[in-house]
C-alpha cells in the first residue's frame, strides 16, 4: 500500500505530461494540414490569376483587331458620304 502511494504521483505526472505531449503532436499536424491547405489555396489562385491574364490578353488582342475594323468601316462609309 505504500508503494502504491508513492507511486501515484509519479503515475499523474508521467500522465499529465504524456497528454501534453500528445497534445503538442496533434497540434502540429493540425498546423501543418492547415499550412498545406493553405498553398493548395494559394497555388489554385496564382493559377487562376495567370488564367485570367490570358484570356485578358486575348480579349484586347479581339479588341484591337475591332478597333481596326470598325476604323476601315468608317473610312469606307466616309467615301461614300
């Protein structure tokens, strides 16, 4: 019985700090499944960036081909004129 008693405390602390370390360990693979989830985030919006940065230049290139069409329409509507 006495050694049961003195065994104990020690039980507690071994117990105590076994928690908190476990509990450090889940705290970091939460941390770092966080982390990578946030450059998943991020690699998807530097992709969606670069996306739309085409498709804009796209649109502008469209754009100043109108631009020259309409200009050679209304050349030839001032001819006629």
């Amino acid at each position: 019985m006495y050694v049961f008693t003195i065994c104990l405390p020690f039980a507690a602390l071994l117990l105590i700090f076994g928690m908190r370390y476990y509990a450090a360990v889940k705290q970091a693979k939460l941390r770092y499944a966080n982390e990578e989830a946030y450059r998943k985030v991020a690699e998807m919006a530097v992709a969606g960036q670069s996306e739309a940065a085409a498709a804009l230049a796209s649109i502008e290139s469209s754009l100043s081909e109108i631009k020259i069409r309409v200009g050679a329409i209304e050349k030839v509507l001032k001819e006629v004129d």
